[in-house]
C-alpha cells in the first residue's frame, strides 16, 4: 500500500540527504551501518533488480526467509497496540508551516480520542503528525523504510519498526490501522492512498474510512477522479465514496474513527 509516505510519507530529494551528516549511518532492516561498513543500494532494489549475476537468481529461495522473518518482526511489535490510526503525508513538510501544524494537530486529536497514530516515522508531516500524538500521551509510531538517501527516525516516534521491503511495511500500515488519513504529499503518499482505496474497492478490507485532508490540495485529484476516471467509466460512481475530503480536523477525526466506534 499505505502513508508514505516512503510513506503514511514521501521521500526528500536525494540531494538533501548527501551531506557528510546523514551518510554516517544507513539502516538494513535491524541492522546498522556506519562509515565504510554502509553498502550501496537496498534490500528491496536488489530483490526487484533483474540486472546482475545470476547467482542472486539461487538465492531468491533464502529471502523469502528473510521477508517471513520482517513480517514476524512486524506482527510481533504491533499486536497489542490497540486501535490506531495511520497518518500520510510529505516528508518535505517543513517544521512551523501551516501543513505541519496540521499534522501536529492531526496526531493531538487523534491521541486525545484514544487512536495510536501511525506513520512512516520519517520527517515532515510524519514528524509532525508523531509529535501531535506525543504531545497528547498517546501511542507514536514510526514505521520506516530503507531507502538510498537514509531519513531515520524522528524523534517523537515512541515505537518505531524499520524495514527492508515496501511490501511488508504497507502490510502494517493496513493491518494495524482501522483507518487512513491523508496529508499534503507526493508518490509515496499518492501510493499508500490508491492502494488503500484499491483495497476497499475490491473489498479485501471492509470499514476502513479513508480521509483526505486539504481541500486546496486535493480538490484537483478529486475533481479528476470524478470528471475523467468515474465520467468515461474507468470506476463506478460508488467509488467516489470510498474516501472523503475535508479541511477541519474535527469532522477528520470523526470520519475515520466513526466506524470503529
């Protein structure tokens, strides 16, 4: 699925990740590397890669091992975290801009209504949302990625899980949440949303509010999904109900908690 959202979040630029700073350590599922211990690419790059020798074609069978062994991890760390809520949003979101006072307020709100907030444990509407949720005494939780330009942890994420594969990181995004909402973001937030509705649509998960937040930002992708994807019958008009899209956060959080209630 998924925020992101990477992302219930979305990537920065590699580029401002480069500097000596955030290259000093890069995490490979639970392991860390420093210094000239850090290898290129990633986990997931090098199962989906088809270029290379062809002895990583004889391995194939021994990762399937390692991604049982993520998702165990995963299902393990999660299981008693009660009801939640995942949070998407741009890991561009600068601290002190409207946006992120959103998500901060985003992550409050849904503390103080009982919810543990999950998100990709990154920066941006990630941390903010994260705080929020701390700032309340609620549950924070970071769900991370490996990725190239390595992002880490923020600080506010009081139980935080790292991965190796999207794949196994969208499952708990799904599986732990009773609900999405959706932030300002960019792929990997657009990639968290479609999969989430995709999902609903297809019924594979059923009482699951999806709620985008930011009627500025959004309104062209709904307008889209009505006036071109449902108007020449690519998707049925029903599914313009599978989400909704609003700019309070009170009437957010009582769409995506209302169901789970």
């Amino acid at each position: 699925m998924s925020s992101a959202n990477h992302t219930p979040g979305d990537a920065p630029e590699p580029t401002a990740f480069a500097d000596a700073a955030h290259r000093r350590e890069q995490h490979l599922g639970p392991v860390v590397r420093r210094r000239d211990q850090m290898v290129p690419g990633t986990t997931d790059q090098r199962l989906l890669d088809t270029q290379g020798p062809s002895d990583w074609l004889h391995e194939d069978p021994w990762r399937v091992m390692r991604i049982q062994a993520e998702f165990v991890e995963g299902f393990g760390a999660l299981a008693e975290l009660g009801p939640a809520i995942s949070v998407f949003g741009s890991a561009r979101t600068a601290p002190g801009t409207p946006e992120y006072e959103l998500g901060v307020r985003i992550g409050r709100a849904l503390a103080e209504a009982g919810y543990a907030v999950i998100t990709g444990g990154g920066p941006g509407a990630m941390e903010a949302a994260n705080r929020g949720a701390l700032e309340a005494n609620g549950v924070s939780v970071g769900l991370g990625i490996e990725l190239p330009f390595e992002q880490g942890m923020n600080e506010y994420v009081d139980l935080g899980v790292n991965f190796r594969y999207f794949f196994v990181r969208k499952t708990m995004f799904v599986k732990y949440a009773q609900g999405f909402v959706v932030l300002p973001g960019g792929l990997g937030t657009l990639d968290e949303l479609f999969e989430a509705l995709t999902l609903v649509q297809t019924g594979k998960v059923t009482r699951f509010p999806i709620v985008l937040v930011g009627t500025a930002y959004w309104g062209g992708l709904v307008d889209w999904v009505r006036d071109t994807l449902i108007a020449q019958g690519k998707a049925s008009a029903r599914d313009e109900h599978l989400f909704h899209l609003t700019d309070d956060v009170d009437e957010a959080i009582e769409l995506v908690t209302k169901v789970t209630r």
